[in-house]
C-alpha cells in the first residue's frame, strides 16, 4: 500500500457568486503536496476567480478551502457570527 501524501490544497463544495452571478459551483479539488494541477478552460470560466479565492482576494459564498490543512476560507464561520448576532439582538 503506498504512502499517502498530506493534502496541500483542498477544497470542498466551493460555491463563489458576484453579483447574484453563479461563478464557481460546488467545486471540489484537492491536491497531496508535490503534485502540480492544471487549470484549463475557456475564457470567463471561473479560473482566474478560483485562484484569487484560494489566495484569499475573493470571498467565498459556500465551501471551505484548507491550505497545508489549515482553513483560509470558510463560510461556516461567517454564517454562525451573523446567527449568534441575531440571536444577541432578539435577546435584548
């Protein structure tokens, strides 16, 4: 059974909008360290925005993206600070 090789990148169920334009939907990638992957497609495919989402210069909607096993992105976090807000203000 060979080695397997810790992720470096890893993206899980990635959803990126603009605008109420659907960019990238329920992307899912991953890479083990030492690999080298490819992005091919047309023009306005969603390449580029994927790359600035992983360098963390876009925002995701939906997702996580996991860097050396780290999270940098995730909208699990963002969605339970504006619950908890909420809740603290109904309580009031």
């Amino acid at each position: 059974m060979p080695n397997k090789m810790p992720l470096a990148l890893s993206i899980q169920h990635m959803l990126l909008m603009r605008e109420q334009q659907l960019i990238l939907d329920a992307l899912t990638l991953q890479l083990a360290a030492g690999e080298i992957g490819c992005l091919l497609g047309p023009s306005g495919c969603g390449k580029t925005t994927l790359l600035r989402a992983i360098a963390g210069f876009e925002s995701i909607n939906q997702g996580c993206i996991n860097i050396a096993g780290t999270c940098v992105a995730s909208m699990i976090g963002l969605v339970l600070v504006k619950w908890l807000e909420a809740r603290s203000t109904y309580n009031r």
